[in-house]
C-alpha cells in the first residue's frame, strides 16, 4: 500500500488533497504493519 500511495503522491505534484490521501495511506499502513509485529 506504501508504495502506491507513494507513485500516486509523485505523479499528483500540484494536488494538495493528493498528498493529504497518500499520507494518510501511508500513515495508516505503517501503522497496520506495527500493530501486525506487536
């Protein structure tokens, strides 16, 4: 999920709501990652 948030974060340069998605994504699959280790 990291890193199709992160190609789609770098093919949206100008899009602010773009980036707040793919942050969040990516937030919200570290997150699942550390709680699946835990």
């Amino acid at each position: 999920m990291e890193i199709a948030a992160l190609r789609y974060l770098s093919r949206q340069p100008d899009c602010p709501y773009g980036n707040i998605v793919a942050t969040t994504k990516i937030a919200m699959g570290t997150a699942q990652a550390v709680l699946r280790q835990g």
